[in-house]
C-alpha cells in the first residue's frame, strides 16, 4: 500500500469515527419520568421532560414565578403591566420587546416578525435568584445533573399547544422562555 493511500485512508478512518462518535455522544439518554412525567430524554448535556398525561405544567414548575402569566394570556398580561416601569428595546426591523421588573425577576415580552410565519410573540423570564431545585418540582429535579456549570432543560406541553425552556447556570436559573406553538 502507498504511503498516499494509507494518508486518505487514514483521513477516511478518522472523520468515520468523529461523525460515530458526535451521534454516540448526541444519541438520547431515556429515564424513567416518575411522578408527573412521562419520560425524560438526556442528549449531550441537555434535558427533554414529557409531561405524563393527567399532569399539568404546574406539577413540574412552580409557576407562581410568572405572576399569573401564560402564553394563552400574553397581550392582556402585558396590557395589564403597563402602569409599571419599562423599557422599549428594537433588535432589528423585525424584533422587539418590553421589559418589566417583576416580584421574582425580569419579564420581557416579545414580539418577532418571521416571513415564513408571520408575527409571533414570546415570554422571557430573567429571575433575580432563583435555583433549579427550587423552581422545579423536587421529583423532577432530582434527576438533573447539576454538576455540569450550564445546560437547558426543555419542556413541550403538546396539550396546551406550549412549550418551556430553561437555561440553567450554576445551579441557578437563567433565563426561561415560554411560547405558544
């Protein structure tokens, strides 16, 4: 065999095995869900957990962080703010958003104009303080890993047509976003 051919194989050999080894490591982790969820599925170092039929969100996350918000009330809740200080910030021609403080954090109200879809509109979440283990119901958190610094936990709510996603940074919740879909 030639030396050329031993390089290109060897090339060959080593992207293979990246390409094996990156869907290795992306492949889901399932786990039993317990109490209030149907599965959870761990990729990489990210979280997907499936609420149980017969449950609600209000059993995996302690809403009252929101202040009464949901997706399915989001102009009449921000309407509702409107005597409280705020800020105005514009992205771009196409994003902007309104950002109140609230009792636990920051509430940010977004609105996006896509040309696939139209306008759409979103709930950001910045607490103040606010751990994992706090904010998730006790038997959901015990499943996290929270010796990893930053990971996301997602959360679709295919009933309510809404899904959560959470960003957590050293134990400690970061941003939540919750949308319709």
């Amino acid at each position: 065999m030639s030396r050329n051919n031993i390089i290109i194989l060897t090339l060959v050999l080593a992207v293979f095995g990246a390409l094996g080894l990156r869907v290795w490591w992306y492949w889901p982790e399932k786990y039993q869900g317990g109490l209030y969820l149907e599965k959870i599925e761990k990729r990489g170092q990210d979280y997907s957990l499936y609420i149980r039929q017969g449950c609600s969100l209000s059993d995996v996350v302690d809403l009252t962080v929101f202040e009464g918000y949901s997706p399915s009330n989001h102009i009449e809740y921000q309407e509702r703010l409107e005597s409280r200080p705020s800020k105005f910030i514009k992205d771009d021609d196409h994003h902007y958003y309104v950002e109140y403080v609230g009792k636990y954090g920051r509430m940010q109200f977004h609105s996006g104009y896509h040309e696939d879809e139209g306008i759409s509109y979103w709930f950001e979440f910045l607490p103040s303080d606010l751990p994992v283990d706090s904010f998730l119901n006790s038997e959901v958190a015990i499943n996290l890993d929270l010796s990893k610094k930053k990971f996301k936990v997602y959360i679709p709510f295919k009933r309510e047509h809404m899904y959560m996603t959470i960003m957590v940074n050293n134990r400690k919740v970061e941003r939540v976003a919750w949308l319709d879909w």
